[in-house]
C-alpha cells in the first residue's frame, strides 16, 4: 500500500460514542453513516491534527444510512475519487478510520461479495477487520478510489464486514443544490424529498415520517449539569464530548478530562507532569503531603495528575453551584502546579500538555 488515506478521514464524536467519516472537497462537506450521528444535528470532528471542529447534519437518509455533514470553513487535503463502476470480487480494499475510538488505522482485506444482500439492501462485502468506530469511513481500492462508505452495524457477522455501494452516496448528490443552507434535511424513504421541518408525513408523496427524528437524543440529567459547567467554563460542550458521560477539553494549557466513574462519582482530572528521572522520594512526598483541597494529586501510568472527585448524588443537592466552581477550579489548579512541580523537581510538562507544543 502506497496511498496515505489519513488527510481525508476524520473522527466523528457525540454524547453517543464516535465513529468515522471522509472528506469530499470538491463537494464541501463530510459523509458518513446515518447511524454514527443518530438524531444528533451538530457533532464534533476530529481532524487528523487532532483539532475538533463543529459540524451540522446538513442531511440524513436513515434508510441508505447515510449523513452528510457540514463544516463553516475548508480543508486543504487532495480531492477524493469515486470509484463509479462496480467491484470485482478478489479486488484489494482498505478499510480507514477509528476503531472503537482508537487512533487511525488502516485494515486491508478483498472483497468477497460486490453485492450482498443483507436486511432487504445490497453491500460490499469484505474480509478486512471492521470494528465499532469504523463505522462512516471510507473503504478505499487499491488505486486509493472509494468504493464504499463502512458499516459495522452488522456485529453478528463474524469475519466479514460491509460497505453501503457508493453508488447510494452518488444518488444522494442530486439533493444537494436543494439544501437549505444551515438548515437539517431529512431524506423522505419513499420519494426521496428533502423534509425540513418537523412533519408527519412527507407532504410530497404522503409517507409517514417518525418525527423523532427531527428532535435532538435527550441527555441525561448529569449530562446536562456536566455540560452547563463547560457552559460557564466557555467551552462548547459539542466539542468537548468524547462518548457517553464523557467529555475531554484543553482550557489553558492543560487537558482536563470529565466522566462518570461506576456509575457513582464524577472525575474531573488533568495530567500535568511526567515523573522525573531524578528527585522521586522528594516527589512523592510533595504529592502526599501538599495541600490541594478540594483537589488530589496523585500518579498514573507515570504522570502526574490533579484531580477532583465527587459523588453524584452531591450535584443534585445544595452544593451543585460549589461542584460546579470546582470544575472551574481545576484548569486552573493544573495550570499553576504543571510549573510548579516543573521548577521544584524538573518534571518535563504531561505529553498532552500544550506547552510541549510552545
């Protein structure tokens, strides 16, 4: 394999878990799979600098599975090609994007069906490893053409994975001279005309449409409280999710992540400094014995992190306006001790400090 598929794949990331999607610049817009963004009508995206971007569900077409989505400005990566004619069977695929979340990664595989039929529509069919994450990203030929857009929601296959024809994307093109700009569209099943506002029924051919549809998936009540203190934080909690109950974001110069521990705590933690090669007793007896209240300092995989810890029920009672002050407090409590313990002890700045990047 000579072709470098990463500059075209981005992440896509919810209050639901990620997936993966690739850019078409000659069309401005991002594809993917209708299920990774669900009912959600902004997402976050993740290029492969590692920079998120805000992006709107411009179209969803739940029956093809497919989504479109937009980005307020462009991206400087090669324009991709679209493999127009069929698939052989035998042909080299590679399947590009975020497993389970994890960094980008490329499988490569044949095609052993070029049309399977699976639930009533054909797809391609593969050999090569596809995972939860993949979902929404490209499955390239060997001359680095797209030849299908990857669907993992098919998890009792075992060893096989599929792609929706690129053929279904093409035919999703023609809608869009029609999009309202910044506005949702969603795809009628039946006659396949653009629906902006909420209906019951398509009023083009009469198609019953679940107007669930039109809303946004409802966030849990510490979801939201989580997300109204990234609010006052000013961060846009949108960028800030990483999955269920999970957020990451920098503020400063540090990394602070925020998620639910055993369904019983909420974590609010930041790694600020890796473990010197020299001064550790010294270290370590600053970690145990400084006082950080309300924080803790503590070691993990050799960095050390400042973290807070609450139990959730505390954030629906009388202290939620002082846990939501912590939160606030902590970026700030990373910020000041990264340098102090960088001057006292020569701790070099966590790898995912931003002042490594000064």
């Amino acid at each position: 394999m000579t072709h470098n598929f990463e500059p075209f794949v981005f992440k896509v990331i919810t209050a639901s878990g990620s997936g993966s999607s690739f850019y078409l610049r000659d069309k401005k817009i991002f594809v993917t799979n209708y299920h990774v963004v669900g009912q959600f009508k902004n997402v976050s995206l993740q290029d492969p600098t590692g920079s998120r971007h805000l992006a709107q569900v411009i179209l969803a077409n739940p029956y093809e599975d497919i989504a479109f989505l937009k980005v307020e400005q462009d991206f400087e990566v090669p324009s991709l090609n679209l493999q127009m004619n069929p698939v052989a069977r035998g042909e080299q695929v590679y399947v590009a994007g975020f497993p389970f979340g994890m960094p980008f990664t490329v499988t490569e595989g044949i095609v052993s069906a070029p049309s399977q039929l699976m639930n009533g529509k054909n797809y391609v069919q593969t050999d090569a490893a596809v995972n939860p994450g993949n979902s929404g990203g490209p499955v390239f030929n060997q001359h680095g053409d797209v030849i299908g857009i990857t669907t993992s929601k098919f998890t009792s296959a075992d060893n096989m994975g599929f792609a929706v024809p690129i053929a279904s994307l093409v035919e999703e093109f023609d809608s869009l001279p029609h999009l309202v700009n910044n506005t949702f569209n969603l795809v009628c099943e039946s006659c396949s005309a653009l629906i902006q506002e909420r209906s019951a029924y398509c009023n083009n051919c009469g198609q019953n449409i679940d107007e669930k549809l039109f809303d946004e998936p409802s966030l849990t009540d510490l979801a939201i409280f989580c997300e109204q203190a990234l609010v006052e934080l000013g961060v846009n909690p949108v960028l800030a999710r990483q999955g269920h109950e999970f957020w990451e974001f920098y503020h400063g110069s540090s990394l602070v992540r925020m998620f639910v521990y055993n369904q019983s705590y909420l974590y609010v933690t930041s790694p600020i400094n890796q473990l010197p090669m020299q001064n550790m007793q010294a270290l370590l007896e600053e970690i145990t014995s400084k006082d950080v209240e309300p924080y803790k300092l503590g070691i993990w995989e050799k960095e050390v992190y400042v973290s807070y810890r609450i139990h959730i029920t505390d954030i629906y009672g009388p202290r939620h306006n002082e846990v939501k002050q912590n939160i606030a407090g902590l970026y700030r409590k990373a910020n000041e001790l990264d340098d102090y313990l960088a001057e006292k002890f020569g701790c070099k700045f966590s790898v995912h400090s931003l002042k490594n990047r000064q």
